[in-house]
C-alpha cells in the first residue's frame, strides 16, 4: 500500500448490532408470558400425570352434566345409531363374481352370533349394545380394552369382554426382566414402541384397594388377545385421554355459573329483606337462630305484619337477566368447540338459524361422526370380526372350510347414514350424477349406509311379490325395461332401407 491510499480508502464502519424480532411471535419472551406455562415433555409424561384425574372428572361430568350426557348420546345415536354398523360380507369367487351363497352363511352366521347374551362374556349385551359401549367409553374414558374370548358357551367358540380402562395401570412402569422390554402405563412395548403385551389388574382397582408393592396381582395378556383402541395426538402416545380434557375447565366454571344463577334467582324469587328496628317493640321474627338473632322464612308469595316501629327494607337480587343466558351461550359456543360439534347441536338451540347455517353445521357434525365410524371399524368391527371367523371356520360352525378364510376375512361394514336436509334436491342431484357417470349406485347407496346388492335384491322381491298379487305399479324403479327387438325384425328393417 503507497503512502497516500490512506487519503483515498474510505473506512468501513462498523455495522451496530442491534436486536432482531424473531420468525415467530409465539415464541416470544419477556414478562408478558412469564405465565405462559408450555414445558418440554414426552406424551406419555404429560398423560401420566393427569390421566386418571382426567378419567374421573369425565365420568363424574357425564353422570351428573345434561350437557356432556347430550354429548354421549349423540355419539351413540348418530355413530352407532339403531341399526349399528352392519356387516356386508364381499367373497368373491373365481372368476370375480360375488359368491352369494357363502356371503349369505357368513351373514347369517354372524347375526346369530350378534345375538343379546352370546357375543359377550356376561351375556348382558348384544352387538349393538356393544357398539353403543365402545364409542362412549372412547369419548369419556379415552380409551376402549376388549378381550378376546375362546369359549364354550356358544357354537362358534368365541366371545368378546368389555374391561374398563382402570384394569390398565397407568402407574405400573418398569421393565420386563425377561425379555429387557419397556413397560409404559401397564403397556408393554418393543423398541419400535409397538406393544406386546398388556399387564391388567384381575379385579378393578376401585373394588379391592391394593398398596404401591407386590401386592398387585397382573394378568399379562399378549397384545394379540387384547383390543386396546384409542386415538392418538401425538407420535408415541401409550395411552389416550378422555375426549372431554379440553373442555373440563369450561364445564366446570359453566356448572359453578349456572348454580349460582339458580339459586340467586330462586332468592330472588322469595320474600327476602332487612328489618330495621326504630321506637317501639323489639321485632321478634318468625324464630331465632343459635345466636339469638331474629330470623324469617323466605317463601314465596308471603307477607307478615310488622311491629309498630319496625321498617322493613326489601332485598331483591336482580336476577334472572339477560347477562346469564349471553354468558351461558358464550360458554357452550367454546364447550361445542372442544367437543368438535357444531353448537346448535349440542345445545339443541335452533333460534335464529336459518336452511344455510344449519345445513353447514349439520353436515360438519356428519363428517366428524364418519371420521369415528371409520375408526370403530377398523379397531373394533375388523379385529373382532377376522377372530370369530377364525374361530367359527376352525369349529365347523359355518359350512365353510378354513381353507376359505382368506376369501371372506375382508368383508365390507355399513355405518349408519342420515335422512337428508332437503330430500328433493338431494335426490334430483343424485339423478343427475348417474346420468353423468360421475356417481355410481354403490357410492349413493353407501352414503344410506346400504348395499346395492340389498337394493336391488329387495326391488326384484317386491317386484315378484306384486306379480304374485296381480298388482301392477304406475312406475318403474330406474325406468322401464328396455324391450328386445327380434333378430328377424332387426334383419328386415335393415332390406327395407
């Protein structure tokens, strides 16, 4: 560098550091979310701590909530509904055509076994009992446990136990000294977090009180014989937690609001006040308490003559008002939130909706309840079904081979469906879509929760019924029959031209 580059050469200046926002405000600190609690745990850490608190909270809302115990019943009503999800059995033969008679034994098979007193261990419930069971313990509980059953108390030798998730201990973690593998809440899991086995209290633990040592008595039950259904939030999560947990605090505070309200309003609907005493006679009121001052009943729509100096100040809290039912409204708007229903729904509240509003909000409830249709199929209606096949093929209680297994173990489950909002259009739209092929009539019979098959065999029998009763119908299902023109007439038509 030459003696006069430094006259020419411009000195860099020095950039000031200064602060940076962050990408996400979220993740912001300071003061103003000194409060802000999010601690950095596993899934199962967080369940482990609040799981049975949870349960237990959500039972006692179900029991004494009419809010939740709506909740529960539309679970029931409109995932498993009257008909339950129904079994369609799809084997197929050879040459790809459906094997009608071997679906119709399955069936039938099936329904026999589906019968009140011989699906369950303690005869008390029926397959539909049984759906109606699986998804309100899934919502209260978080969680559903079914054990399979090789029996002798029905032809097919198979039966199904309900157990209350209480059986699983959510506080027996260790490790198997057998095998060295990880034992999670009373689930026992391989290195891929798969589990292998179950360890179950023989007795609920709510009926014989045990103490924190080897006093437990474990069934171990291999995960293959035990249904443990839940639905999951996070990657490795053990164990599920109630549908209820985001809406808790809510109900609680709503439950506290609305008792509160009620008793200020039946207050303020008695005869309440304030004597005050000037010259005259002491007032001795109706009775006195143990501290000898003067008292009066409220009841409602009675008055009493005062003493002479006595003056009486009226006590009337201003309740009920409009403030309860904005707030109750507010509250149930956030409970239906948490619950993933639409408020008009669960509130059974209709004011102010209109054909648009509902029908957005109906058809969110119905996509949700599909959503829990399809899980109970695939960890209940599946599981449950390729066991009893198993086990009906392998006692010859079903005139089917075991060889033929493979053929029927896939068969099809038809949840239930919903009556449309507007039935013409609905239909009208369907029409259309057939004759623009983009429906078919299985994709319009399933959103009935039915099976062509049904349809059209149940066409053809009321149609051979009206033929036996001479009876002839003023229109034809899907138009009428095309008639077959002669080959000879074909053939004729065609020298003419």
């Amino acid at each position: 560098m030459a003696w006069y580059d430094s006259f020419y050469t411009k000195k860099k200046k020095k950039k000031k550091s200064g602060a940076y926002k962050r990408q996400y405000a979220g993740g912001s600190t300071g003061r103003l979310f000194a409060d802000w609690l999010s601690p950095y745990t596993t899934a199962d850490k967080e369940i482990k701590d609040s799981l049975r608190t949870l349960r237990n909270r959500s039972r006692a809302l179900a029991r004494n909530e009419s809010i939740i115990a709506r909740y529960l019943n539309l679970l029931s009503s409109n995932v498993v509904g009257n008909h339950g999800i129904r079994l369609a059995s799809k084997g197929r033969n050879d040459n790809g055509d459906l094997d009608i008679i071997g679906n119709g034994i399955i069936e039938d098979a099936f329904l026999e076994w589906a019968d009140l007193g011989v699906c369950t261990a303690n005869g008390r419930q029926s397959w539909i009992d049984c759906q109606n069971l699986f998804i309100k313990s899934l919502a209260r509980d978080g969680e559903v446990l079914i054990r399979h059953l090789k029996t002798d108390e029905n032809r097919f030798g198979y039966q199904i136990q309900f157990l209350e998730a209480d059986h699983l201990d959510d506080e027996y973690n260790s490790n198997n000294p057998s095998n060295g593998n990880r034992i999670v809440m009373g689930v026992e899991l391989n290195s891929f977090n798969k589990p292998l086995a179950y360890y179950l209290f023989q007795n609920h633990p709510a009926d014989t009180p045990y103490t924190y040592s080897n006093d437990r008595k474990y069934m171990r039950i291999p995960a293959s014989e035990l249904i443990h259904a839940y639905m999951p939030t996070r990657a490795e999560q053990t164990r599920g937690v109630p549908f209820l947990s985001p809406i808790l605090l809510n109900m609680k505070m709503l439950s506290g609001f609305r008792e509160s309200a009620l008793v200020n309003a039946r207050v303020g609907a008695s005869k309440m006040g304030f004597f005050i005493a000037g010259d005259g006679d002491e007032y001795v009121g109706e009775s006195t308490e143990d501290t000898y001052t003067q008292v009066m009943d409220a009841q409602a729509g009675t008055f009493e003559q005062l003493p002479a100096g006595t003056d009486f100040r009226e006590f009337k809290p201003d309740y009920p008002n409009q403030t309860f039912a904005d707030f109750e409204k507010a509250m149930l708007r956030s409970i239906a939130s948490g619950l993933n229903v639409s408020y008009v729904t669960l509130a059974n509240n209709l004011e102010g909706v209109n054909y648009s509003s509902i029908r957005q909000g109906v058809m969110d409830d119905r996509d949700q309840f599909r959503v829990l249709q399809q899980f109970m199929v695939q960890h209940m209606m599946r599981p449950i079904y390729k066991k009893w096949l198993e086990c009906a093929m392998t006692r010859n209680a079903i005139n089917l081979p075991i060889t033929r297994y493979e053929k029927f173990q896939f068969p099809t489950f038809l949840p239930r469906s919903w009556s449309w909002i507007d039935p013409l259009k609905e239909i009208n739209a369907h029409v259309k879509g057939l004759e623009s092929g983009q429906y078919t009539f299985a994709d319009i019979q399933s959103s009935l929760g039915r099976d062509p098959e049904e349809l059209f065999e149940a066409l053809d029998r009321e149609r051979k019924l009206a033929q036996q009763y001479n009876i002839e119908f003023g229109f034809s299902p899907y138009g009428a029959n095309k008639t077959a023109v002669p080959p000879d007439l074909e053939i004729n038509e065609e020298d003419e031209e």
